[in-house]
C-alpha cells in the first residue's frame, strides 16, 4: 500500500490547511459506505480519510441519514478529541535520548530530500534527530503535506466528532491512542528506518498521489485504491503486519463488543487488501453490505 494513506492519512498530526476550491463527490457517487449487522448491532462502517483540503463537500445523503440513524459514532480512537494529550503521548513515546543524527538512518541519496523537507517545513534534521525514526517518519510526512494545503483539521473525524457531540450522542474507539503509536514504537529499528527512508522517496510524488486517492476515495472507488497500492513500492511486511493487519484483527474483535446503531469510520486503507477489517466482520458472521 501506498506510504501516503497509512502515514500520510493515518497519522494524529496537524498540517496547515490553506485555500482551494471546493471538491464534492460526483454525482450519484460518494465515500464507501456500508451496513454492518450482526450479533446485536445494526450500525454502519464508513470509509474515511484524516486529512483533506478545506471545503471538500463528502456528506452524501446516504451519509447523512446514517449519521442521524446512528445512536453512536465509534471511531479507530476516540482519544483524538484530546489534541493535547495525543500529541504529549506522540512526545513521550517517541523521543529518545542518544539517537543517531536523522541523515545517518537514510541512505546516502535521500539525505538531500530530507534537509529539503525539513528546511521547507521551517525544521531541522538536528531537531528531528532526537525522535525514533517512526516518529521522525511522521513528522517528515507531515511537513511535506504542507504544500497539499490539506489537514487534519479538515478531515472527516473532527466534523463527525462534532456532529455526533451536538447531538448528544456517545462517542468511543476502538483502540487508543497508545495502541497506535506503539504499532510503530515497537518495530524492529531497521523497519522503521526503511519506513523513514520511504517516506522521504515517497514525498516527491506526493501530491499526484493524494490527488488520486482523493478523488478515488469522492467517488467510493475501492478498485483504483487498490490500484494505488498496488502501483507504489510495497513497504516492510512487518510493517504492513503491525501497523494494519495487526489492528485489523484487534478491530474485529472491538466490534463484537459493540450494540445498537453504530457509525464507525475508520481509515479506508483499513478496508481494502490482506486481512482487511470487513472480510474479518464477514469472517465473525456480521452481514455487511454496500450501500454507497
């Protein structure tokens, strides 16, 4: 799968959101949607992505009655509410003293990127050098989406948080934040160099990639995500293990726990590939249909 959606769309890190016109889904078309009902729950799995430019008009009909229907919203983790506290965490976990210097655990021809990254972004690689290099990975994705114009301000979590807390609705995850981190924190150190080392290749191709996924993801196209996956350099698989299918299997089992009319929203790149979230629901017995 691609670097960009699971670092990129999947991170907890705040980018600058600027100016752009406006996108909508086209029509007849929106972001995948489906029923989940099974075992006590008769609730909704939707297909998100965490970072988009300013404007960008996702709320369907579909999604909109789903989202009334709904008696909570459940998401990866509901600890993003907490700006603070994730990014304090983020700190805590991953940051250590005594780290080689950043350039060190890049090969030779991407170090060149690296200081162009960081430098654009207003950082250095001497400040990102006292982060482990999962971390140092997200920090150096996030910086370079600054030229997309896009952020996590605008992505789908923060506008469902808000609409499910107007209403008075309870809001859950179904991991925390901790969880995630650690599936990087805990891999091997040359996994997360190669992750790092990717990252910085991946950066140059950055902004046609996110088009494509943005556009691919408006219109509910799993087959051109898919596609995207398939296309890039594959990543570590013990990467992919810990960071995707790992939690996919934990997930599965979160949402045996769930009752009632769920909206659960969930990275795209959860739904797609090896070991994906549905084909695990559909493994546990859940019924699950697509209704955009």
């Amino acid at each position: 799968m691609s670097l960009l959606r699971w670092l990129g769309l999947c991170v907890l890190l705040l980018v600058v959101a600027c100016g752009r016109e406006p996108v909508a889904p086209p029509a007849g078309k929106g972001p995948a949607l489906w029923r989940v009902e099974g075992h006590g729950l008769n609730g909704w799995l939707f297909g998100t992505i965490h970072v988009l430019p300013k404007g960008v008009a996702w709320r369907t009909d579909k999604i909109r009655a789903a989202i009334k229907e709904a008696d909570q919203l459940v998401l990866e983790s509901a600890e993003i509410q907490d700006r603070a506290r994730t990014m304090a965490l983020f700190e805590k976990m991953g940051r250590s003293p005594g780290l080689p210097p950043l350039e060190a655990r890049v090969p030779v021809d991407e170090r060149e990127e690296l200081q162009r990254i960081a430098g654009e972004g207003g950082m250095s690689t001497q400040l990102l050098s006292s982060y482990e290099s999962w971390a140092a990975a997200m920090l150096v994705s996030a910086v370079a989406q600054q030229s997309l114009h896009i952020s996590g301000n605008e992505g789908v979590e923060p506008a469902l948080i808000d609409e499910f807390r107007t209403a008075g609705k309870p809001i859950s995850g179904l991991e925390t934040v901790a969880r995630q981190f650690g599936a990087f924190d805990t891999l091997p150190e040359a996994a997360q160099r190669r992750l790092l080392a990717q990252t910085v290749e991946e950066t140059r191709g950055m902004k046609a990639l996110y088009e494509r996924i943005l556009r691919a993801w408006l219109e509910g196209d799993l087959t051109a995500i898919a596609r995207e996956d398939e296309m890039g350099e594959q990543p570590d698989p013990v990467v992919v293990e810990a960071v995707l299918v790992a939690r996919n299997r934990d997930w599965s089992e979160a949402v045996r726990k769930l009752r009632g009319r769920p909206f659960i929203a969930v990275g795209t790149g959860h739904l797609t590939g090896r070991d994906n979230l549905i084909g695990l629901l559909e493994a546990k017995g859940y019924k699950i249909m697509r209704v955009q």
